[in-house]
C-alpha cells in the first residue's frame, strides 16, 4: 500500500528533499525550494475521521501554512496523500483542490484512499504542473496494488474560461488557422 516510504521514492525523481524538521503528528512532508519554484508533497496518515470534504481541506491548508511560507517572488505549489479517508463522506472533493493560484500555496492535487485501501479518489487541477508526474505516479502504484483509483480533473473556472477563449479566437484571427491555441501548454488536460 502507498506509504511515506513509497511516496519518498517517488518524489525523490523531481529533487523533493525529506522535511524530517517538519514535527506535525501523522504528517511527512518532501520539499524542493529554490530561487524561482516552492513545491511541496505531504503525506498525511489521517489520525481522524472528517465528516465533510471541508473539514479535510481546512486541515489540509492549515497544516501546510504552518510550515510552508509563500514568498512574494515565488509561488507555492503542493499535492497531498491521505489515508485512510472515508470516502463516502468525500464525493465532493473535487472542490478541495485550486483552480487558480492561492496566495498561500496553490493546492494542485489530492490522493483520498479509503480506509479499505481498496479505492481512491484523487482530483488534479485543470492545469499541468511540475508535481503533476508525481500524481500520476502515485496513481499509478495504486492500480498496479490493484486499488480502484477515480481520478478527476478540476475544471478551470468561468473566468479562466472566457479569458483562454478570447486569446484562442485571437491567435486564430492572426494565423488563419481555427485550430491554432494561444496557449496550448495551459489547455485543459484530458483524462
């Protein structure tokens, strides 16, 4: 089954260092920190149950701003593990997860296991992101422990939505070409 040992081995490909610093009951943490990139992997061994999809995200956020900062240069990004988790209680923890950059750290991924260890649900952000190779690692090492995995994509929001919109139609206008993207590496992944 997934542990922190597990996940250790799988960050260590994208340089995420152990935070053995980080003293926070149940919780392992793997960081890379550098002049222009602030990622974060945890890994939380849920020592509770949560009643709602909420309850989880603010223990989620509160644990990692406790021991994480932000810095105004820098964004933070960060996908989280836990285990075991109820998920019949979390259907909706496609809200969990951020569709746009936070000011206290982008929340791009969460892995929910079940208590069972016998299905996940696990939600990614629209975008494709450094810690996204990690995710599907992770999801990947759960079917082959042969763990039923339902992974959802966050869709991006109206806003982001219109915005994409418009910059299509215009690089289009200028190429003649309708198929052409503004930004094809900021489209929507499909699953």
């Amino acid at each position: 089954m997934i542990n922190a040992e597990a996940i250790g081995e799988i960050v260590s490909e994208k340089r995420l260092r152990p935070r053995r610093d980080v003293a926070e009951q149940g919780w392992s943490f793997w960081e890379l920190r550098n002049l222009n990139m602030h990622r974060v992997v945890g890994y939380h061994r849920a020592l509770r149950r949560y009643s709602e999809p909420r309850e989880l995200e603010r223990d989620i956020r509160a644990t990692v701003s406790r021991h994480f900062k932000r810095s105004w240069w820098r964004g933070m990004a960060y996908g989280v593990v836990v285990h075991p988790v109820s998920l019949d209680s979390l259907a909706s923890v496609l809200d969990i997860v951020d569709n746009r950059d936070n000011r206290r750290g982008t929340l791009q991924w969460v892995v929910a296991i079940s208590p069972d260890s016998r299905a996940a649900v696990a939600v990614h952000t629209w975008i494709e992101g450094y810690l996204s190779p990690v995710y599907r690692q992770i999801l990947e090492r759960l079917e082959r422990e042969r763990v039923d995995v339902s992974s959802m994509t966050r869709p991006r929001d109206g806003l982001a939505g219109v915005l994409f919109d418009v910059a299509d139609l215009r690089a289009a206008a200028i190429s003649f070409n309708v198929k052409d993207r503004a930004f094809p590496e900021f489209q929507e992944k499909k699953n």
